[in-house]
C-alpha cells in the first residue's frame, strides 16, 4: 500500500480544521499579514448572513459593526497589523437579522521561522449576555453609590476582618481624607486620642463575633473640629452563613448629645432645687414645732 501523497495529507488537515472551526461556538476567521480576509467559518455565514464571496476582503468585516465602533475596531487592528502584536477588542456585530450582539474579537499573528508574519488568526466571541449582565451591574452600583454619596450618614465597608475598603462620599468630604489615608484601619487618624484606645479595642473585638455591633465617638471633621457620632455595623452573610463584608454608618449625634446633656444637667439643677426646697420646708416644720411647744 503506497502512502499518502503530501498533497492528500494537506487537504485532509484543511478538512480536520474546518470542521474544528465550523464545531466551535465562535466566529472564526483567517487574514492574509495584510489584514485582508481570505477565510470565515460557517458560524460566521450563518450569524451574519454573509456568504464566503461576499466576506472576504480587507473592510468588509467593520461594516457589519455598530457605527459607534467602527474607527475604534480599525484604529486597533490597524496597530496590531502594524506591530504584530495581539489583537483583543469589544465590539457590536449586526446578525442577518439586523440586531446588534456584543463579541469579543481576538487574534494572533502566525510567524515564519524568519519571524515574519504569515497569517493571522482570529475569533470572535459572543459575550452579549455577560456584558448585559455587566452593564446592569454596572448601573445597580452607579444607583448604590448615588443612594450612598447622598444619605446623611457617613458610610463605609469592610472586609470580614474589619479592614474597611470603601467609604462614601460624605466621609471624604466630613474627615477631608481620602482612600490612601482611610484604607485597611487609617480611620484611627481622625479619632480623638483621648478615645481611640477604647474603640480599637471594642472593635478588635467584635469583629471576630460577626454580631452587630454599636458605639459612640467623636470624629474629626476638615475644621479641626470634633463631633459625636453613633456607629453601626452590620455582617453580610454568604448562604453559607459566612461573613463577607460589613456595612457601617456614621450618624452625627452631636446635638443630640449636647440636648441630652443639657437636659441632664436641667433635670440634675431641678433635682438640686428640690432637695434644697425639702430642706428649706423640713427646716420651716421643726421651726413652727418649737414654736408650738413653748
């Protein structure tokens, strides 16, 4: 039996790889070191609607993207096609239908052994649902940082450790801070030194717990300033019941704090008053019973 030709043996590996890349759930195509089209898969065909003649070229591709990513998706290429290095992009592709899907476009050179470019080859993948997914998770945490930025209270998060990694707005414009400074346990730098040592060590203490917790203290504001605040901290749990972060506020009680005092130091003044005034009557009583006893 004679062996197979080279020519026969060529043709079966073109074969194997287009099936491989009419199986594969991306659109795959090939590039001469040009940039020019000389292949799609039929994953390509049957998305676009675009038969082989009618696909292969050196634009045709950017016609079929969102007019909004055409220069972008060129300005790309064109830096790959001129550096060799890979190519990696997002972009809307029409589908035959006339709908636009997010792919995610990759290729690679190909390279002689004299390092020269000799074919590239591409894919595109469709990421239209992870990138709707990202887009409303994007646009959840715009809503959740605008709730936060402008709720009366100072805000934050932490890790399960109590490390804090995010602050609101209010925060940074409250203590004048930023992110650097406050990060992991920088808030102990607009604490009141007469007070700190007690909050770390509650703190270092219930974080281990993973129970709600509260305590009040004062704070240092951009003035110099220092004002009381009510803190609340609350555990998010996993659905394995594990700690995966912390909310915590930062209410200001200042006036609060200093009504109470000064309704404590009234109620401590009329209390006075009144044992004075007792004092005053028994004396008046024992007064008149002398009297009556003469």
């Amino acid at each position: 039996m004679s062996a197979a030709s080279p020519t026969s043996a060529a043709s079966a590996q073109e074969d194997e790889f287009k099936f491989l890349a009419d199986f594969i759930p991306q659109l795959v195509w090939i590039t001469d070191p040009t940039g020019f089209h000389t292949y799609f898969n039929q994953r390509w065909v049957d998305y676009t609607g675009y038969t082989l003649a009618d696909s292969v070229g050196p634009d045709m591709w950017n016609n079929l993207l969102h007019p909004d990513d055409r220069a972008r998706a060129r300005q790309v290429w064109g830096h790959s096609l001129a550096t060799g290095e890979d190519y990696e992009i997002e972009y809307r592709f029409k589908s035959k239908e006339g709908g636009y899907r997010w792919f995610l476009g990759q290729a690679c050179p190909r390279r002689n052994e004299a390092g020269q470019i000799t074919t590239w080859f591409g894919t595109c993948t469709d990421i239209d649902e992870q990138k709707q997914a990202a887009d409303k998770l994007a646009e959840r945490e715009s809503e959740f940082l605008t709730l936060a930025d402008n709720v009366a209270q100072l805000s934050w998060m932490a890790r399960p450790d109590g490390h804090i990694y995010w602050y609101n707005k209010r925060w940074y414009d409250y203590t004048g801070s930023n992110l650097e400074e406050m990060e992991g346990w920088g808030w102990e730098k607009v604490h009141h030194p007469d007070y700190i040592k007690p909050v770390v060590e509650f703190v270092t203490q219930a974080w281990p717990k993973g129970q709600p917790w509260e305590l009040t203290f004062p704070l240092r504001g951009t003035d110099g300033q220092y004002r009381w605040f009510l803190t609340r901290a609350v555990p998010v749990r996993d659905e394995q019941g594990q700690v995966v972060r912390w909310l915590g506020t930062n209410t200001d009680v200042t006036e609060m704090r200093q009504l109470q005092e000064q309704l404590q130091n009234s109620y401590n003044d009329l209390e006075a008053k009144v044992t004075f005034r007792n004092l005053e009557l028994e004396h008046e009583v024992q007064n008149l019973r002398k009297q009556l006893g003469k």
